[in-house]
DNA sequence: CACCAGGCCCTAT
DNA sequence: ATAGGGCATGGT
C-alpha cells in the first residue's frame, strides 16, 4: 500500500524534527565510522539488551571493560562464571553468557574473524545467525544493521507500538513490518539505523 | 508489592 | 500457526 509507505516517509521526518540525530543512549550505536572494537561492542550489547533495561546493560559492559573483557577475544576466552558474574545486572546471565560465548566463537572460529564477516552476503549471514542459539530476528538484525553496516531494518516492540498508533499496519509480524519499513524508505544502513534509533527514542519518551 | 525493560526458546493446543 | 510460561536483574 503506497498510503502505508507515506505515513511511514511521514513518520521519520516527524521523528527527525522532534529529536533531531538520534544521540545519547545511541552515540556508539549510532555513530560512523565505527572501529572494530565499537562493532564488537554493538554484538555483546545486542545479546546483553534482549528483554533487558538499557540501564541494567550499561552497567554489565561496564563490568565486562573494568574485566578487560569487552571483545569477542575477551568473551571467547573468559572464563563462564567470570562471565556471568559481569553481565548478571543485565539478567538472564545464564543464558546471555552461553550466547555471549556462542557468538564470539561464530565470528572467531567459524567466520575466521570478523574481517572475514563484513565479506559474507547478508542473506547467508543472517541465516548463519539465526540458526545460533538464542539469535532470534531481532537480534540478528541488530548486529547486521549496527555492528555490521548491512541496509536490514530492526523491528522491535517500538516498531510495533508506532505502526499501530500511526495506523501503518495492523499486521505486526516481524517480516510484515520489516517488508514495510524497508520499501518505504531509500535502502541505506544509515537511514535505516537513525529511523528504528528515533522511533525507540519516541518510545521511551513516551512514558 | 506489582510491573516493566530495545527477546528468545520450548511446550502444549 | 499461535498462546503461555520461563529466564533474572534493577528501577519506578
């Protein structure tokens, strides 16, 4: 529906206007050029921030940091009651430390490292991901759009909440929303990373 | 005290 | 296919 894409053009310009370049909480999600260790970074977090409060995650990388931990090396080769004593603000530690580790042995051992990452289309590279265990959509997403520079768009509870209140779509499944978000605007990671940064932004705001 | 936060998996209908 | 429960902490 052309209508749809309209109100979703609509909704980023609104969205840019009211807060301008997504900042704060976003700075290193958000920020280009990324080195490797803020890619590296943007994966643990993803892990870290599922179901979690920001603030909660915050504290855990802080620990991992003080830890020297703060890598895919550090997590690969940390101990995993170490580990779970680091992240255990973010909740869930343990199941987030055996993602954690998972992750970190994907792109170290499987992909030979994450150079070797950036080079794999991201079809196959998703699919890759979301076969790992406790790698469901949302954050496979996260870390191609974040960490990796891939044009993929995230849908999260935000996404949702927005496209029901702006009446873009009723339908909120994950690959629904996606499909619509992603034809609306120019296929561009930076796009694409700024707009899903401003409507969670919109979102907590909101309460 | 109850509820929530930038999910995901397993199980039972 | 879809609904419900479990995972866990810290803030309001």
């Amino acid at each position: 529906m052309a209508g749809n894409y309209e109100k979703i053009r609509a909704l980023y310009s609104r969205l840019r206007k009211m807060y301008g370049h997504p900042e704060g909480q976003w700075a290193l999600w958000c920020r280009r050029p990324k080195t490797d260790e803020m890619r590296e970074q943007v994966i643990i977090e993803a892990i870290l921030t599922q179901r979690a409060n920001w603030r909660n995650v915050e504290q855990a990388v802080r620990n991992l940091s003080s830890a020297g931990l703060l890598g895919l090396k550090g997590i690969a080769t940390a101990d995993r009651q170490m580990l779970e004593k680091l992240i255990l603000p973010s909740g869930f530690y343990r199941q987030k430390s055996c993602r954690l580790k998972e992750i970190a042995r994907f792109f170290l051992n499987e992909c030979g490292g994450l150079h070797q990452a950036m080079k794999i289309p991201t079809h196959l590279l998703r699919e890759q991901l979301l076969s790992l265990d406790g790698i469901g959509p949302e954050t496979a997403d996260d870390i191609l759009l974040y960490a990796l520079d891939r044009p993929v768009f995230v849908v999260d509870e935000y996404t949702r909440r927005i496209s029901v209140a702006e009446q873009i779509s009723s339908v909120t499944s994950y690959n629904t929303l996606q499909e619509l978000f992603s034809s609306a605007i120019r296929k561009d990671f930076r796009t694409y990373q700024d707009f899903h940064a401003l409507i969670v932004i919109n979102g907590k705001a909101g309460r």
